[in-house]
C-alpha cells in the first residue's frame, strides 16, 4: 500500500482526544440527570411497581411469558429509554447504580468507571457526557439502598439483550418465592 494511501486510511480511523465519535442529544442528558436527581423517588416507584407484576406472576404463567413479552417489552422500552435512554440490556441494574444506566458508558463498564473520568467528571470517550459512574454514585447517595452500588455486577449475558428484564425480576422474585415456601 502506498504511503499516500495508508495515510488516508489512517486519517480515517484516528480520533484525537476531546472529540466525542458519539452525537447524543443533550435532551437525554438533562433526563437522565433528572432520573439521577429523583434516584430516591423511583427506587419507591419502583418496588411499588415491581410488587404489582409479582401479583400478575399467576397470570403471566398462565398466559405464558413469553407471550407477554411482547406487549411489556414495548411498554419497558419506551419508558426506561425516555427516562433512562436504556439500551435494552435485559438485565437491568438501575436500582443498584442510582437509576444510572452502566450500559450508556462508551466501555459498557458494570463494576465502576475506568481510570479516565475526566477532572471535571466527564467521560473520556464521550466529552460532553457526565460520566455515567459519577452519577450513578451521585444516585446512590440519595437511595434507601444505595449501598447496592458496592455489589459486584456479573458478567453480562448477551443473549439476553432485548428481552424484558422487568420479566425476568418478576420470574426471578417469584422462583425466589416459591422456593423459600412463601405464596406466589
Ligand atoms: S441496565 Fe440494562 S435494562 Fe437497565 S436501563 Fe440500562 S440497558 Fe436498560
């Protein structure tokens, strides 16, 4: 290959740093940071709403899971993507990293941030953006169980990106149930 034309293709490839290869709109910003601010208040709304789809557990079975899937998911994605901008993980942690989504960091980092946060608490990759983990410890602060932030995330399951993780609490909560003797 020519020098003239590795040069080019070079040039295409390189990113100086404090340019962000991502454009996202600072509305998601302000929203996210909105969810951020009111960690507390949606932790509540949260367990009040995951106790109603554990009361559906009985119909959900009867129906079929993943016949529900379908219609929930829709419901799932359009809210945690406006209030969250939620990339359908489906293995949400939000109510461990104070309603801060770890899957928006550019590393898709669920342990804590890596060692480039910027001084004025923005992401390496992404300058125009808070760091996901900063504000996650912010969240944190503000919850009832804020503490939940210290646990140690397992590794991601890929294939089960796009399916409800609401589903799949309510599943996990009721199996928990059932096996500690409690009704369902
Ligand atoms: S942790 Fe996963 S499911 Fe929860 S908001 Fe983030 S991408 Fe969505």
């Amino acid at each position: 290959m020519s020098f003239k034309r590795l040069r080019k293709k070079s040039s295409l490839t390189y990113r100086p740093a404090g340019t962000s290869p991502v454009r996202r709109g600072s509305l998601r910003f302000t929203v996210r940071a909105w969810s951020v601010r009111h960690a507390r208040a949606l932790e509540w709304l949260y367990r009040r709403f995951a106790g109603v789809l554990l009361k559906l557990h009985g119909l959900f079975a009867r129906i079929g899971y993943q016949r529900v899937e379908r219609p929930v998911l829709a419901v799932e994605k359009r809210v945690k993507g406006v209030l969250f901008d939620c990339r359908m993980c489906g293995q949400c942690v939000l109510s461990d990293t104070g309603m801060s989504c770890p899957m928006n960091c550019p590393k898709s980092l669920r342990n804590g941030p890596c060692g480039g946060v910027r001084a004025n608490g923005h992401c390496e990759v992404e300058p125009d953006m808070p760091c996901v983990w900063v504000e996650a410890w912010k969240g944190s602060r503000a919850m009832r169980d804020g503490d939940a932030i210290l646990r140690v995330q397992p590794a991601l399951d890929q294939s089960l990106r796009g399916s409800s993780a609401w589903l799949r609490a309510t599943a996990m909560s009721a199996a928990a149930k059932a096996s500690s003797g409690g009704p369902v």
